[in-house]
C-alpha cells in the first residue's frame, strides 16, 4: 500500500470494541491496545513470512515478529510441516519426550553459560524461576536489576520494569506487595558506578545482578563497552551471580545471544520468544551446579503442567535448525543495516533528530537528539512524534510497535523490496511531521 486513502478498518474497530467488553483494556498483554500511539489496534488475520494481513484485508510488512519470535518469518512452511507431523501425536504429553531432549541439546550446545536447562510457558516464568534459583543458590535475598529493563510481570521485578510499564505510567503496579520489592535494587542502565555503589553497600546481601545484556524493553539500547564486562568482575568480587535475561536477545543478536556476541559468559540465562518458534516457551538454564538446585534434582520448586510441550518444542527445534544454516545472522544484520542507515539518511534530510541502534536482527529508532544509554534518555524522546510516525507507517502498510520503548525486529523472511518500501514509506511520512 502506498496510498492512504483506502486505509480502512472497520472490522478491527468492531472485533476491538466487542474486545474491550470481554477482556481487560481489549487485550491479553496491555502493549497490544495502543494506547500509547492513540488509535485503535489493528487486529491480525493472518500472518506469512514478513506480512500480516489484518481482518479488513490490510497488508502489512511486519517489523514486530510477534513481539520477537519470528526470527525466521511467520508460518514458516519448515515449522508448520513439522509441527503437523507432532500435532498427529497428540497435543501434550505431561511425561518425559524425545523432543524435550533435543532442544535442551540445542539450547546447550548454542548458549556458553548454559550446561543444563529447563523449560517453562514463557519469558515471566523463566526470569520469576531464575531469580528463585540465584536466591536458593547463593542464600542471599537482594537483586540488582536496571531502570527500564523488563524480565517479565512478577512481583519482585515488576519494578522500574521499562516498556509496557513505562507507557503506562505505572512505576510499580498496584497489588505488588511492598515485601516483594523490598529486596530488588535498581540502578541505570550502562552505570557500573552505581552499580558499584549497591554493592558497596549490601554486596553481601545480593543473589545477583539480572540484566537485558541489549535492552529491548526501553527500546533498543545497546551495553556500553565495558558494561557487560564490568558487571562480570562486580558479581565474581562478591560472590553473586550474574544472570543475563536473553528472552528477546537469545537467537537473534547471535545464534549464542548477548553473551556470544560480547563474549561475556553470565552465570545465569533465561529464554523465551524465539526458542518457542511461535508457541509459548520460556527457559532458564546455567552451569549444573546452579541448575542442580532445581526440583527434583534439588530442593528449590519450580514446575508446569505444559512445561516442555511437544508442540513448543518442535517448533523450537525447527526454528534453531534454520538459525543454524550458514549465512542467516551475515543476512540479518545486512538488512537491518539497510533498514536503519536508510531511515537515519531519510531522518536527516527531513531535519528530524533521532537515535538509531542497531544488533543483528534487532534495532530501534528514538525521536530525540540525545545518544541514547539509558531510560532516562530514551524518555527524552518526542512521544507524540513517535505516535505520528507509527500512525503514518500503518496507514501506508508498515506495521511497527505500537510504542516508542520497545525494540523491532527484522526476520529472514524480509526482502530487499520490504526494505526500499518501508523506506519509501518513512521518507513520505518524515516529511509531513
Ligand atoms: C518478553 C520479555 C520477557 C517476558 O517474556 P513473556 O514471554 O512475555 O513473559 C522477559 N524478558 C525480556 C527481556 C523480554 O523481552
């Protein structure tokens, strides 16, 4: 689409206000219901490699991936096949299966801190999980997390938590129990200073530190050089552990995630997003004597009626397979690049200032003329630009996230004619903001 004139949607409008009496705000996941851009959701159809379809026949490029997942493409037509050869055998098991085994293989042999794992239904789980296991492995109460950094909606993380919160307005959400955060500090993103100062003062208290190692959830904010590695040397002074949350990261800025790209092997790991392969999955893994703490290995309880799902686990393996071919991160990070430099030229010559980032398959684009380290300078950003930005795109067929803090994401499914058309796209739209 490159008029705007035949934007119509009416159907989502109708699903989306029969939405809002039946479920919360209209949605499963708050982010979902625009409320930060103004206007109504878009509500999907159909979705195939880079495009989705909406309910009135809208197309779409797609630089969402549903929130992450589909690195490869939606539907791919290697994960549909195999996941109809599963589907024969039934839906879920609840006991042990040979699927389970080959992606923990995989997951193994793909993430350097990982040595054992375990599966769980999504990223909140694998972070709420991870933290239990660095609690019950050091027998230390205190966390480290960082302002703007998202690991899910549990209690004791659901603080300063970026993203979804942060569109929000909600700092800390009503109903967390003050118990549940006393223990969790919080310090800027890219400050090793601060950092150093909570150490100083409870180093003896703190289980670890839990970080994105790229941040997605304040938007794409890359580590600083030297961060990741600072935060290595902190938590080995102390005895604590570091845990790198690679849910978003995992699989997409290297097939290893943050920790293969930076070389800095954390103690911890959680997954999620793409290791499901478009089904709901989480992990959490690291070295055997952490994980060996884990029920029934060890004492600390953690469990899942669909934990480990065939399904999940199929469309997992098939994903990293794909993730495995020679050429695919060389493939992503091309077009990534040709996406954000040309938006960055378009940017310019309109006179708009902005903060470009770029990892491999992941990339964000601030309105603001501040270089971007942390949440405190991704919220100089011009909001209600951003919202004319994202309405502009959507109505000529670019479907981007819906909020200025949350990255977006590139697949192998992205064509150079994808690209030159979202920049065609941008380049009209820049100039009428
Ligand atoms: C998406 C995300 C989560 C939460 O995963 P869910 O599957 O939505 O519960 C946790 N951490 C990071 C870094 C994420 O991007």
């Amino acid at each position: 689409m490159t008029s705007t004139t035949a934007f119509n949607t009416s159907q989502s409008e109708q699903i989306f206000s029969t939405a809002k009496q039946l479920m919360p705000g209209g949605v499963n996941s708050p982010v979902r219901a625009f409320n930060s851009v103004g206007g109504q959701p878009i509500v999907f159809d159909k979705v195939q490699g880079s495009h989705a379809w909406d309910i009135d026949g809208n197309e779409y490029i797609d630089y969402v991936g549903t929130w992450g997942p589909a690195i490869c493409g939606h539907a791919h037509p290697e994960v549909i096949q195999t996941l109809h050869e599963t589907l024969e055998k039934g839906t879920s098991f609840g006991t042990p299966s040979v699927q389970e085994n080959i992606l923990a293989e995989m997951v193994i042999n793909a993430v350097p801190s990982i040595e054992m794992v375990r599966f769980v239904n999504s990223g909140t789980e694998a972070c709420m999980s991870a933290l239990r296991m660095m609690r019950a492995y050091t027998g230390r109460d205190k966390i480290v997390k960082f302002q703007g950094n998202y690991h899910g909606h549990a209690d004791m993380l659901l603080v300063q938590a970026g993203s979804g919160v942060a569109t929000l307005g909600l700092p800390d959400s009503p109903g967390v129990p003050k118990s549940a955060t006393s223990s969790t500090l919080a310090a800027p993103y890219n400050d090793l200073e601060a950092v150093k100062k909570l150490f100083e003062e409870h180093g003896n208290d703190i289980a670890g530190i839990m970080v994105e190692p790229v941040v997605g959830n304040s938007g794409f904010i890359a580590p600083d050089a030297g961060f990741l590695e600072g935060l290595r040397e902190i938590t080995q002074e102390y005895g604590a552990l570091l845990a790198f949350d690679e849910v978003m990261t995992g699989f997409r800025i290297a097939y290893g995630g943050a920790q293969e790209k930076f070389g800095v092997t954390p103690d911890v790991t959680t997954l999620g997003k793409i290791i499901g392969g478009g089904l709901p999955v989480g992990a959490f893994g690291a070295r055997k004597d952490i994980m060996e703490m884990v029920a029934p290995a060890g004492p600390m309880y953690q469990s899942g009626t669909l934990s480990g799902n065939p399904l999940a686990m199929t469309a997992g393996i098939k994903t990293l397979e794909i993730l495995q071919r020679p050429g695919v991160y060389e493939q992503l990070d091309r077009m990534t690049k040709k996406l954000t430099n040309g938006l960055k030229e378009i940017a310019d010559k309109h006179g708009h200032a902005t903060h470009m980032g770029q990892i491999s398959a992941m990339f964000g684009v601030f309105f603001t003329d501040r270089s971007v380290h942390n949440f405190e300078d991704a919220k100089t950003s011009d909001l209600d630009k951003f919202a004319r930005y994202h309405r502009g795109m959507l109505e000529r067929g670019i479907y981007l996230a819906p909020a200025q803090f949350e990255a977006a994401f590139m697949s192998l499914a992205h064509t150079d004619e994808d690209i030159n058309k979202t920049l065609n796209a941008a380049d009209e739209v820049m100039a009428s903001l």
